[in-house]
C-alpha cells in the first residue's frame, strides 16, 4: 500500500534552513570575554559541536570549555542579550531556501527549535520567511526539548496533522530521534552543523542540498 501523503513539513532552524553559526560562536565569545577579559575565543568549529541543545547548554559548554566559573543562570542571561543584539549580523538562509519553501507551499510548513522562540521568530522576520510557517516552536515553547517527542507531537496535533503523514527535517541525530519517537519520516540534511551525527541516527531520506526536498517527498 502506497504510505499517505505527507501533509506537513517540520523543520529544525539552525543547521537546516539558517546558517548562524558565525552570529553564535561571535555571541558566545563576547559573553565569555565580559566574564573574563583574559578568557581566549572558543573556536568556530568548537562552538559548531556545542550548538542544538538550546542556550542553556550552550551556554554552559562554553563555560565549561574555556574554564569559567560562573553562575549559569546570570551567564545565559548575558549570552541572550548579547545574541539578541547581534541575531542578523551574518546570519543567512542556506542556498535554496527561499525556493525550497515556495516550492513547498502547498504542504503545512512549521519549525520545531531548541533555539529560543522569540529569537527564532525574529531571525525569521528578519529573513523575510516568517510568513511561510504555520507555527514556530522554540525550547522555551514546549515542555520538553528535542529529542524529546511532545513538541513535536503536540506541534502536529495543532496543525491537524497524524505523524504518519509528516517529516522532520533536520541537520543532526537529534532531528531524527525526535522525528522517530513521535512516528514521523525523517529527513536529514548534510551540510548543517552536525551531519557525523547520522552515521549513527540514520535519516528515511539524505539531502545534500535543501533543493532535493520537494522532489524526494513527490510520491509521498
């Protein structure tokens, strides 16, 4: 029997349809120096393994790493503001994303982040894009954070939308996680901040480019 239509789309924010790593690893690293005037910058591609978990956490990798002691309240407190400040400094959609949701318009399209919600919103405004979801759902937003399914499930739920008939798609295992614990299609996409993480968390479909999206859901 030919598997339903998949109705709605659920996309991850960073990694998959924004690229904010500069904006983020920029942000953590002015929060460490306010803390610490002597404290070394983290490098890029550090900050890269410490992002997807949300602020908090983020927050405390960098601490942990640049060897600061500091309350981790008061310090995301800091990291917030500063990132606040700078949310589209460099932050850019990937290549095809504008055409990739166009093309996508007749599906129910919505975004499921650990990122915060309000930030997340307002990099969409800022991106022009916020108009093409139906909903978007940060960390703060949800009881529980990915991989964590019930945000997901209760973001299908207010779409109208059984999870048999969704996808998440996302740039690391813990997309995929979620998607499967909630019983959706998983799609993972390669050039994102954590592709090593499928070689262990395997994706129903692999994107090289967010452009082979609409084709690869054609039959489904």
């Amino acid at each position: 029997m030919k598997p339903p239509r998949i109705r709605a789309i659920v996309f991850d924010l960073d990694g998959t349809l924004i690229d904010s790593l500069d904006d983020i690893a920029d942000s953590a690293n002015a929060m460490l120096a306010r803390l610490d005037g002597s404290a070394a910058p983290l490098p890029r591609d550090l900050v890269r393994s410490f992002v997807g978990d949300g602020l908090r956490v983020l927050t405390a990798r960098c601490l942990s790493a640049a060897g600061i002691e500091h309350p981790i309240e008061s310090a995301t407190a800091i990291l917030r503001e500063i990132y606040g400040a700078h949310l589209l400094d460099r932050t850019r959609l990937y290549p095809g994303v504008a055409e990739t949701l166009e093309r996508l318009s007749d599906r129910r399209l919505a975004i499921l982040t650990n990122k915060p919600g309000d930030t997340s919103r307002a990099i969409l405004d800022g991106l022009g894009v916020s108009s093409r979801f139906l909903r978007v759902v940060g960390g703060d937003d949800m009881p529980e954070r990915k991989p964590h399914p019930q945000g997901l499930l209760d973001l299908l739920r207010s779409l109208d939308c059984p999870p048999e008939q969704a996808v998440m798609v996302g740039d690391s295992g813990v997309d995929v996680r979620t998607g499967r614990a909630a019983g959706t299609l998983t799609a993972g996409v390669t050039y994102g901040l954590a592709p090593q993480t499928f070689a262990s968390d395997h994706p129903d479909i692999l994107l090289d480019d967010i452009r082979q999206l609409p084709e690869a859901l054609k039959e489904r």
